[in-house]
C-alpha cells in the first residue's frame, strides 16, 4: 500500500497497552484489522507471515468478521497454543437469532477455540436492524445467550455509516465495546468520535477505531498525512485500540513502529489535520450514508 514507511526490523520494547472499557482487559493499543490480506481466499502463506508478523510485534487484540473471506481460517491454521494469550474477536452479520449463533457456531470452528474473548454484531445502519435486534427472538439476545454460555466473554457492536443509528444502539443495548471511524476526513461531517465516542465512553464501553486510514486513501497523497499523523490522530482520542488491516509484513511493522511512537497530538494539531483532510473527505468517507459534508 502506497503511503507505508519501510520498518523492516521490530522496534526494541514492548507495544503500549491500553484498558478496553468496562472489560477490564488490557490489550495493545495497536489492533491487527481483519481486512488486509486477511481478507483473501487462498493465500495462506501471505496470511500467516502477516499474522506471525504481528505476534512477534507484541499485538495482542486481533480482529476479524463472518464477513471477511477466509480470515477466521487463517487465524485457526496460524494460532495454535498462541490463541490463549491474545484477545481474539470476530464478527456475525446475520440479524436472526438463529443464524446469529449458527455464524458464531461456524466462526469457532474455523478459528479453532471455543470462544471469542469479543464477538461483534457486525455494521448496523439502520432502524431496521435495531428493530431487529429487539426482544426475546431479536439479533441482542443471541449475543446475550452467547456470552451466557461462554461461548463470548464480551459482545461488541459495530457501524460505519449511522453515527445516530450507533449512538440510539448502545442507548438502547447492553453491548461491551463499540468499533466505529476515527480519521480527520470524519471531521467534515457529523464524525462518530463526536456523536458516539462520549456516550459510550460514559457507559465505561471499550471504543475501538477502525478507518484509520481511511482503508488505504488516506496514504500516499502528494502532502500530509503520514502513517505516524493519522495513527497519533487516532490513538490522541479517546479509544482503547487502533485497527488496521495489513497487506504484508513491511506494513505490519510500521504500524507497530507508528504506534510506539506515538505522540498525543494536541486540539490544535488535530484541527489543523482535519483542515488540511477536508478537501479528501467524499473520496475517504465512502463508508458513510450519503451526506454532502458542510
């Protein structure tokens, strides 16, 4: 991927940790995302350098969905023993009941373990999909009986395209952790860091962040921003853990590089990014409902 600095050699010491909410679990603060080459069929080998690659790095969440092509096989044929030591997620986008739990079901299997220590329902948009989630049938209450049953330690949940949509869900739900975009081109339009980040951080929720790069887009342009700007943007908000999905080894530990480096950046610098992205936000923001930003 364009944009990528060249960190062939892991840093000295050990990634920052950070506390993911009311889970009282302590993970890196740099997540392996769960697109990348993760997200592939047939490229075993690609998958599991990228994966040994983030073990070595010190990641100890890793992220992945029902969703991404063969990723949850990846990681089963790559984890082995390691599995216990790591936070392992994964995702379900089915809103029944049923096949809710049948997703989680087929998810274990295939990341051989017989639990997730997070399982996420996966990019909800709409009043739909909260209408579905409701009562004893409804897509929450299969989450509810998962962790009931072990089969999940925390359940999560997870959009991109509704920040009032996410924002009315974890009012509405008792989820764990919310996954939702920090990037400064967020800042053109009605941003989650804005709209969801407070509410959930007041009900002591994990907040992860995803889109930190804006899938790739935001790397590689002529001018700022690098790979260290936009993960310091991420990580100066208030999140537990930065998701970015790798394409290689070398992309690997950059991202691991960028995050031991982190430096908080402070309400100015952050204003000053947002500005300098505002010109790249219809392009970034392809994830988002349609909305002309202001």
């Amino acid at each position: 991927m364009a944009g990528y600095p060249k960190a062939a050699r892991m840093d000295a010491g050990p990634l920052p940790t950070r506390l993911l909410g009311r889970t009282g679990q302590r993970v890196s603060a740099l997540g392996l995302g769960g697109e990348g080459v993760l997200r592939t069929f047939a490229r075993d080998q690609q998958a599991r350098a990228v994966i040994e690659a983030a073990l070595e790095e010190g990641i100890t969440y890793f992220d992945c969905a029902r969703a991404y092509a063969g990723s949850e096989q990846y990681y089963g044929a790559t984890l082995g023993s390691r599995r216990d030591a790591i936070f392992l997620c994964s995702k379900a986008h089915d809103r029944s009941f049923a096949g809710a739990l049948e997703m989680l079901d087929l998810t274990l299997r295939n990341m051989h373990t017989d639990h997730l220590d997070l399982w996420q329902l996966h990019d909800v948009r709409t009043e739909e999909d909260l209408d579905l989630m409701e009562g004893e049938r409804g897509t929450y209450a299969a989450f509810a009986r998962a962790k009931q049953q072990g089969k999940a330690r925390f359940i999560g949940i997870t959009g991109h395209y509704d920040p009032e949509i996410m924002l009315e869900a974890i009012r509405r739900f008792d989820f764990d952790t919310v996954l939702l975009p920090v990037n400064p081109c967020e800042a053109a339009v009605d941003s989650f860091a804005s709209v969801v980040i407070p509410e959930a951080r007041a009900r002591g929720m994990g907040v992860i962040a995803m889109k930190v790069l804006g899938r790739g887009l935001l790397l590689g342009l002529q001018e700022d921003p690098t790979l260290q700007s936009l993960t310091d943007y991420a990580l100066s908000a208030q999140v537990s853990v930065a998701i970015i999905g790798c394409d290689d080894v070398d992309q690997v530990r950059a991202a691991a590089h960028a995050v031991r480096s982190f430096a908080p950046l402070a309400p100015s610098e952050r204003s000053a990014l947002e500005r300098r992205m505002r010109s790249e936000s219809k392009r970034v923001l392809y994830y988002r409902r349609p909305s002309a930003p202001a």
